[in-house]
C-alpha cells in the first residue's frame, strides 16, 4: 500500500503536469508533452528536496 507521501507526490506531479502542459500548448516547439513531463519532474524535485534528497 502507497504511503501517504507517495500519494502526495503523485497529486503534486498531476497537478504539475497538468500546469506544463497548459503553458506549454502555445509555445511552439515545446509542445503539451515536454511541458507535462518538465511539470511532474518540478513535483519530483519538490517532493526530494522537502525529503532532504537534494
């Protein structure tokens, strides 16, 4: 079973990637997908950095 931080994460990269995604759209070689994933990797260096990763 997931723990709650793992939970978290997965909401953060979500909410992240939804965000990139939505201000990636009209950059023109970007694109929604580069922008999704360069969201949820945002969420993923938060959630490392409040674990004491980096």
């Amino acid at each position: 079973m997931a723990s709650t931080e793992d939970k978290k994460l997965g909401k953060d990269m979500a909410k992240y990637g939804a965000i990139g995604a939505l201000v990636a759209i009209p950059v023109p070689f970007v694109g929604p997908i580069i922008g999704a994933a360069a969201g949820a990797g945002y969420a993923w260096y938060r959630s490392n950095k409040r674990k004491g990763g980096f």
